[in-house]
C-alpha cells in the first residue's frame, strides 16, 4: 500500500504531481521556533498519516515526521530534528479533519496553546510547544505546489526575495506568481488587502518584474493629495495657471511616462477626480494639463493599492484595472510570522545598534536575537488588525521592554495583545446572512476582524458559514 509521507511526494511521477495539487488542503507542523537550528525555521512536515516526532531517524512501523523545505515544485526534504532535548519517541501524531491529535510520549513537556498538556487534539493555527526546545504552528496546506520558473525569485529559504518580500507560505507564494503574471502583461492593475499587508511591497515588485523597470517608478499616497489640488498633482498645470505667479508643474501622470505610476491609498480619491482619470486609463494614455486645452498622451501604468471594499470605488473606474491582485492578510498565512519577525529584527538593530550587544549570541554571525519561546508562540495567536506593520510595533515594544539577555513577554508587550475568544462552535451559532455580510463590510473585507466581532472562535468559523449561506 502506498502512503503519502513526505518522501513519496518528491518521488512522484510528473502526472502523479499535477494530481496531487489538485488535493485539499491537508494538516502541516511548521517550524516556529528551534534555536538549536535557527536557519529551520519555517520547513514544514506533511501529517498525511499516523507518525511520531522525535530525534533521529527513529525506529520501528510508525513513520517519523520529516520536514522540508516547501516550495513550488518539488519541496527539498530536511529530515527529522536533532536538537538533544528531544526524546527520540517524543510526539505521537494522527492526523484529524481540522489538524493533528498530539499524544506527548517523551520527556519535554508539551504545551498546547502555552497551556502544558500531555494529550490535544489541535488545530489551524495552534501552536505546540515542547518546552525550550521546538515551537510547532499547525497549518493546513497543499502537499504539492505549481512551480514558478523564474529565476528572479531563487533565494536562500526564508530570506527575502529579490523584490524584499518574505515568506515561504503557500499564500505567499500565490501572491508571487500573481506579481510575475501582472508584470508580464500591459492592463493596469489593482492591489487590494488590508493596512500593513505589504500592497505597496508587491506594486513595487510589479514594476520591478515588468519591462518598464527601465523607466521612471513614480510612487505617491492619494490621501495626501490637497483637496483642491488633485487634478494639479495629477495631470500638471501651466505656468500663472490656474494664479498668476503659480509656477509650471508636470504632474505624476507626465512623471510617470514610459514607466509605472505606484498610487497608494486609491480609494480616498473622490469620484470627481476617479470621473478625471478614465480617460487616462483607457488604452492611449490621453490627458489635459490644467490651462491647456491641447490633448497630451502619457504610456504609463497605473497600479492603484487600497484598502476599502471594491464597491466604495466608482464601477466604471474599478473597470479599468483589469488586474486584480489581494494581499493575504497576516493571520492568513500565519507561518511567516517567524520568518517576518527575523527580517523585522534586522531593521530594528539597523536603528537601534545597542541592540546588538544585547540580544545578539557572541557566536552570532548574522541576526537572529536570543528570543523566548514564548514571545514567538503569543505572537503567533495574536488577532492581527493592521499587519506586518503591527508586528513590526510590537516586536519595538518587546525588544524595549525585555530587561534580560532575551527578547522576553513584557507586561508591556502583554497589555498589546488580543486573542480570538473561544466561546462558540459552529452548531452553537445561528448567524443569518445579512448578519455576516454586514459584520464583513464593517471589517473592511476581512474574515477575521469579521469573526471576531461576532464572537467566533477564528475566522475559519466563520468561513464554514459563509460557505453555508452560499457567500
């Protein structure tokens, strides 16, 4: 008989490989934290049947938990952990519907969610914790990814990309191939996701990936347009237009000629001034300098970011950007978080270089700061409302705040976070449609801000329902 472990899945056949992407989603363990191997961090093992965690290639009929280094294509297997704290029969696992039933046969202690705890059955999003040694996130992912041949994007595993992005999610990867299919093509386009995701980072990247990387990459937020002055930041104006004595000004749509016009915050442009921009948009590029009647043409692309529901934006403006592109949210690919949190960490001693002598292991030659545990398994289950940017905060209040040789929980870092609460499961829940579709608008789009204002376990409740309400 044939069982899908890790190592049977690099072996397939090519036929065997399209096939299994087709699969669900299936339960993962993802390395959060193991400072015995620090560069581990982010490999994941596939929990496709029965098998046990523990150090060494181990022994007997149950098959041990490999790790790998997944990736689109085929993923390059890492094998089993190697830390000395580890029992080499540590953790029995079994798959379930929603994630993994752990049984803890060893000797660290286990903790479920912080809680210690010798048998649970966990779920997307818990973390598992044997004590000073491993940090495991429960995922739930695809076994097999599409490749994405594109050699801008071969990079160390776990680093940033050619284009500053991080993250080795499926979610993440998602978003990368959508980059490079945007940037190979001319339609303008639209990046939409919630504050702090990174939309300015992946319209950077359209550019950079795009054959207009030769031209000019005019960037500017919309919402700092003066009112009165939108269609003059826009399209420019004559000299003593429209006072005599104002001085002769381009435009960004004139600056961004032969290149790509990156325009943040999209959503805050009025109707009047979205009404000014569709001619511009459609095929041609034509335009009016302000005090001159004469017709100019501009051959740029417009990638346009925001963070509002689409149908705040005018229906025949939103027509004109033919590409689409959404930017997961934070808690949608949580298994970055740790990855984020190393890049992060390097931005933060860059300004803060008294950091380094801190936190910084003598024997260190790179970054990766002497953190607890238990920070990175609290920052994992904490409710994300604006992102990367907000992790980003509060790693600064922990790194602030820790008195000791470790990044640690402050009561300052603690009085920061939220939790989703655990109060409902679905059979409990009688939420009609209306109900959720206003709970979704009021969130801006976003499931989980959605769910937790209405008092559902996660986001993942809530998608349950919305598919039973036909959403």
């Amino acid at each position: 008989m044939v069982t899908q472990d890790s190592t049977q899945v690099v072996a397939r056949a090519p036929w065997a490989r399209a096939q299994q992407r087709l699969r669900p989603p299936e339960p993962h363990l993802v390395i959060a934290w193991y400072p015995h191997e620090p560069a581990r961090v982010g490999q994941s093992a596939l929990v496709a049947s029965p098998c046990s965690l523990g150090r060494g290639a181990g022994a007997g009929d149950v098959r041990r938990l490999e790790f790998m280094e997944q990736r689109p294509g085929v993923p390059h297997p890492t094998g089993s952990l190697q830390a000395p704290n580890i029992s080499r029969n540590q953790l029995e696992i079994t798959p379930t519907r929603d994630g993994v039933r752990v049984n803890n046969v060893g000797r660290c202690v286990l903790r479920y969610n912080g809680t210690p705890i010798q048998s649970v059955e966990a779920q997307l999003g818990d973390t598992l914790t044997l004590e000073d040694t491993l940090v495991l996130l429960v995922d739930r992912r695809r076994a097999l990814w599409p490749e994405l041949s594109d050699p801008r994007f071969e990079f160390p595993f776990g680093e940033a990309d050619s284009c500053g992005i991080i993250g080795e999610s499926e979610g993440i990867w998602e978003l990368r191939q959508r980059l490079v299919q945007a940037a190979q093509g001319t339609a303008h386009v639209l990046i939409h996701g919630p504050s702090g995701a990174g939309k300015e980072l992946a319209g950077r990247a359209i550019h950079k990936l795009s054959e207009r990387n030769r031209g000019p990459l005019v960037a500017r937020n919309a919402a700092t347009f003066p009112h009165t002055l939108i269609d003059a930041e826009l399209f420019g104006c004559e000299k003593n237009y429209p006072n005599v004595g104002s001085p002769a000004r381009a435009g960004l749509i004139a600056e961004a000629n032969g290149g790509t016009l990156l325009l943040d915050e999209m959503g805050e442009l009025p109707e009047a001034q979205q009404t000014h921009l569709l001619r511009v948009l459609d095929s041609g590029g034509e335009y009016q300098t302000l005090g001159d009647p004469r017709p100019r043409r501009s051959d740029l692309r417009v990638v346009g970011m925001t963070n509002r529901p689409l149908d705040e934006l005018r229906p025949d403006f939103l027509a004109r950007f033919a590409v689409r592109i959404e930017v997961p949210e934070l808690s949608e690919r949580l298994s970055d978080v740790p990855l984020l949190m190393r890049g992060l960490w390097q931005r933060i001693v860059n300004q803060q270089p008294a950091l380094r002598e801190r936190f910084l292991p003598t024997d260190s030659d790179g970054f990766e700061p002497l953190t607890e545990p238990r920070l990175t398994e609290l920052l994992l289950r904490h409710v994300y409302v604006h992102n990367t940017r907000e992790l980003e905060r509060l790693l600064r209040i922990a790194s602030s705040s820790s008195e000791g040789r470790f990044v640690a929980v402050s009561p300052e870092l603690e009085a920061q976070l939220r939790f989703e609460i655990p109060n409902a499961q679905v059979s409990d829940i009688e939420l009609d449609k209306d109900t959720i579709e206003s709970a979704l608008k009021a969130a801006g789009g976003s499931p989980t801000r959605a769910a937790v204002a209405l008092g559902l376990r996660n986001r993942h409740v809530l998608y349950r329902l919305m598919k039973k309400h036909g959403l």
